[in-house]
C-alpha cells in the first residue's frame, strides 16, 4: 500500500518519460491511496491535456473513469489540522501537503515526482522515478 500523488497517475494514465516508472511502481503494489483531492487535479490536468495537447473529450472521460476506478475505495479525507501543522513546517502547498498527511496517517511512503515534496518530506517522499 503506498499513496501516490496526481503526478504519478498522470504518468500511470498517459505515455510520458515516467511511464515504465509507474507501470513498475503498480507491478510492485497495485494498492494506490490518495486523499479526495486528485480528482480535482486530475481533471484539471486533463482539462490542460485537452486544450493544449488535443486530448479529445471522449479519452479523457474514458481516463477519468479508469482512474477512479482504479483508485475505488482508497480514497481518503484528511485532517485539516493535519495539513495545516504540515503547512507550517514546510514550503508546500496546502494541496501536497494532503497527500503526506495521508501517507503519515496510513504510515506508508508517499510517492511523487514533485520535488518540493520530496526536499521537504524526504521520510515520508519516495521519487517516482526510482521505480525503474
């Protein structure tokens, strides 16, 4: 079980230079958490594929409909005093910091290719691309 941030299903749902990475990284433990949060920003990276890289509408329901699929019953709300303590002693975003706090809840690593995260949390932040 490991949580894993909206990067790391992007690479998972489309072909990019980290996708061996995460295809490796679901071999290994297929068992994906992430906080509510990732289906606002997955949509809102499809919303980009869409207007700038001519992702058509169909795919990208098609992909948001895999990936919460994928995701059923790992999703998770935080608390937001949590967050916020995480907040504080970092330089992250309160949206990243959503995502450690669920992985120090589950007590699992949280992996990214976000390098704030992985500077600021480096007990709790694993690199996507260390999954080869």
């Amino acid at each position: 079980m490991i949580v894993v941030d909206t990067n790391v299903l992007v690479h998972f749902s489309f072909e990019t230079p980290l996708s061996s990475s995460a295809n490796t990284l679901f071999s290994i433990d297929p068992f994906w958490y992430a906080p509510y949060l990732w289906r606002s920003e997955f949509r809102n990276t499809l919303a980009l594929k869409m207007r700038h890289e001519g992702l058509r509408f169909e795919a990208a329901l098609r992909t948001i409909r895999e990936t919460e699929h994928q995701l059923y019953d790992c999703e998770r709300f935080v608390d937001p005093e949590q967050v916020m303590q995480l907040v504080a002693s970092s330089t992250c975003t309160a949206y990243d910091c959503e995502f450690v706090a669920l992985a120090q809840e589950l007590r699992v690593p949280l992996v990214t290719t976000d390098k704030q995260l992985l500077r600021d949390f480096p007990r709790v932040a694993r690199p996507l691309a260390d999954y080869r």
